[in-house]
C-alpha cells in the first residue's frame, strides 16, 4: 500500500546548514588571510620551475612561442587567483551533481525501470540546483575568465607577435565563431547559456509531468515524461562532452583528451549517484521513505560499486594511453599532477578514495544492503571526487603556486550548505514517494 509521506525540513535541520554555511565563510576568511600572508596562496616548492620548464618544453615541442605557453599573462595575485579557481571548481561540481539527479530520472523513465519509482524524489530534488548552478556559472565566467582561461587573451592570436600562439589561433573559430579571434567568444558563451538552457527546460517539462502523475493518475502522465527523457538523454550525451571541454580542458589551452568528456562524465554519475544515496539511506534512517527496503538499498549500493570501478576504467585507460606514449604536450597533463605539491598527493589519493576504499567496502551483497556502510562509503566517494575535479582544475591555473587548505575546506563548506538548503527545501514541497507511479506494485515488491 502507498502511503502518503512528506518531507520535514525542519527548524533543527536549516540551522546545522546554517552552522555549515558560517563554518565555511570562517574557514574561507582565515584561508584568504594566509594565503595572502604568503604572498602566493601557498609556497613555492622545488618542483615548481621544473613544471613551468616543462610547460615551456612542451609548447616549443608543437611550435608554440614559450611566452604563449606560461609566461606573459600573470592575471590576478595568485591568492585572488587561487580563489577564482576554487569557486570554478566547487561550481562546476556542484553543477554536475544537479545535471545528474535529472540524469538519474532520464535514465528510469526511458528505461522503464520499476524499482526505483520510491526514490525518484529525491533525484528530482537535487535537480533544483540547475538553474543556481547555471546563473553562477555564467557570471563566474565573466569574474574568472582572465585568469583561469588563458586562450581569452588577444595577443594569443596577433601574428608576427611575441604571444602569438599557432595553436591557439587554430583552435580560435570554436571559442571565438563568428567573430575574430581574440574578440568576445560568443560561441563559447552561448554554449553555456544553451546547456544550462535545455537542462532546465527538460528539467521543468519532467518535474511537471512526474507531479501531474500525483493527482490524475493518468499514465499519459508517465509516457509523456519518458519521451522527454529519452530526448534529454541524447542532448545530454552531446552537451556533457562538451561542456567538459569548455569548462575544465580548455583551462589546459594546448593539452586535450579524446577521453575527457567520458572522464568528467564518470566522475559526475559516480558522484551523483552517491548523493542521491546518502540522502536515501539517511532519510530511511530518520523513518520516512518505509517503502524503501533492502533490496532497493542494495541496487543503490551496486551502483555506486559498479560506476566507481567504470571511473577507474577512464581514469586507467586515459593515464596509460597518454603516459605510456610520452609525448611531451600530452605527458605535461600528468607529470604536474603527479610530481607537484599539493597536487601529488591528491592524484594518488584519487585512486584510493574513488576506487581501493568502493572497491573493498562494498564488495559483499550485505556490505551494500547495510544503511551503515552506505553512510560510510558515499561520502568517501563524494569527497574523492571533489578531489577528482580540484585536479583537474587547479595545477592549469596555478602552475607551481597551487595550494590546499582553509580557503578550499571553507568554499567547500560554502556551497555544500547552499547545495543541501535547496536540495532539502525543495524535497519537502512535494510528496515524498509518488502516489500513482504505474511501476509502484513492481517495486513494491522488489527482490534481489
């Protein structure tokens, strides 16, 4: 029998993410202090000039001027820089938890899948942050661009010049069409405005139909939202790809990935699908969701096993393509992260966060029917791949002056807060479980 359940938002809860939301701006108060004490946002090490040598090295290796590859363009103090970058980074991750939670109902509905028609809620819940992650984004752009994209600078494409750069000015028409090089990169803009765009309106146009299905019943309810699904999926598929390329490779101006795409895409599922069961099994923890049982926990659990090991499959698969051929341009990528504090030690606690820790924890059925080892595995798994995307992010912009502490832990906390207040404010508007879902007797009675 289906029960009417609503989510509480209560008091008690608004005021710990109103705590998490002061923590962080403390945190990110003392973070900016030291890191403008320092003078760098954080201390120059000895790999630091090995690493801007092998920018340089790597540039000349495919005809570019040094000047183009790392030296001209200083752009903001490096504690400002250093705060620009983290803001990208908590913003485009966030970004891709929200895409995904409409990712997650896209891909139930256009296959028909039963077992999942108690949780979908709180996909959908997590879909709200679409349009927050959208407006912040584009505005951020316009903050950052000069300092976290390097191919925004004009005189990368004056020719006959010291900062011109050949492979920029080649890659010039897919930022810059129709406009000259070096102008104002409308393609690029309307890029962004348009992803965002299509994700919201997908968004809106299956959160309408799911609701509908609430109050008439009617499974044209349920057909209309799988087409649309099935149409998002496919835009999706495009527009993914190539916002990784927008928004995180570009940052790396000659370096590319024919993998990347598939790259961030894994990391945002995996880490989507782990949010989406955190909340799960915490509000199965504080007695709602009583249609919720085991054996959904477990196909929750499976997911995350199952999609941790596909992002190490990426993850294996582009490392080893681009090492092993050490080609200069290409190796760069990985020996900054792999031979430069603080990024060294992240790189290798990527793989034991978002892979050996999954991997061992969820390995047994019982470890993944359990709402204690689910609470344990997902934020590991969430967190490893905030790490994932502050790699990917930050050396490109930082160089030898990247740093980790304060002022990350606090935007962190920042936009965590924000991302749980709408989450849950959202959650508790509606019906917690769907009421005339047609595949609701299936999960009912779901085993595994």
């Amino acid at each position: 029998m289906i029960t009417d359940e609503k989510f509480e938002f209560t008091s008690g809860a608004k005021r710990k993410i109103v705590y998490l939301a002061f923590a962080g701006v403390f945190f990110l108060g003392v973070g900016l202090w030291m890191a403008m004490s320092d003078g760098h946002g954080a201390g120059h090490d000895e790999h630091a000039a090995v690493v801007n040598q092998s920018l340089v090295a790597s540039t000349n290796a495919v005809g570019a001027e040094p000047e183009a590859a790392g030296g001209e363009h200083h752009g903001s103090a490096p504690w400002l820089k250093r705060l620009y970058t983290s803001l990208w980074h908590n913003n485009v991750f966030f970004a891709g938890i929200g895409v995904i939670g409409l990712f997650f109902i896209a891909i139930q509905y256009a296959a028909q899948a039963g077992w999942s028609a108690p949780i979908k809620r709180i996909p959908l819940a997590i879909g709200h942050w679409i349009p927050v992650a959208g407006l912040l984004m584009i505005g951020l752009w316009f903050l950052v661009k000069g300092d976290l994209f390097h191919w925004t600078h004009h005189d990368l494409y004056v020719k006959d010049t010291p900062g011109y750069d050949k492979i920029l000015d080649g890659k010039s028409a897919y930022f810059f069409w129709p406009f000259e090089a070096g102008g104002f990169p409308i393609f690029f803009v309307v890029r962004m405005i348009a992803f965002f765009g299509l994700w919201y309106l997908f968004f809106t146009w299956i959160k309408k139909e799911m609701l509908a299905e609430d109050l008439s019943g009617n499974t044209g309810h349920f057909f209309s939202a799988r087409k649309f699904s099935a149409i998002f999926l496919v835009i999706f598929g495009v527009t993914s790809s190539v916002a990784a390329w927008d928004w995180i490779m570009s940052i790396d101006t000659h370096w590319y990935s024919t993998m990347f795409g598939w790259y961030m895409f894994a990391s945002w599922w995996v880490t989507g699908l782990a949010f989406i069961t955190l909340i799960v099994v915490n509000l199965k923890d504080a007695g709602y969701l009583k249609m919720v049982n085991s054996n959904h926990l477990h196909d929750l659990g499976k997911f995350v096993f199952a999609f941790s090991i596909f992002w190490t499959y990426i993850w294996f698969g582009q490392f080893l393509l681009i090492y092993y051929a050490n080609i200069p341009e290409e190796t760069v990528y990985f020996i900054t992260r792999m031979k430069t504090a603080p990024y060294s030690w992240i790189f290798f606690l990527n793989l034991l966060l978002n892979f050996v820790l999954p991997f061992l924890l969820l390995m047994t059925r019982d470890a993944k029917r359990q709402v204690s080892m689910l609470k344990v595995v997902t934020p590991i798994v969430i967190l490893g791949h905030w790490f994932d995307f502050y790699n990917m992010i930050t050396p490109g912009v930082m160089k030898g002056e990247g740093g980790f502490g304060f002022l990350e832990l606090g935007l962190l906390m920042i936009f965590l807060a924000a991302f749980l207040y709408i989450v849950l404010n959202a959650l508790s508007k509606v019906q917690l479980v769907a009421k005339n879902h047609p595949f609701m007797p299936e999960s009912l009675n779901h085993h595994i």
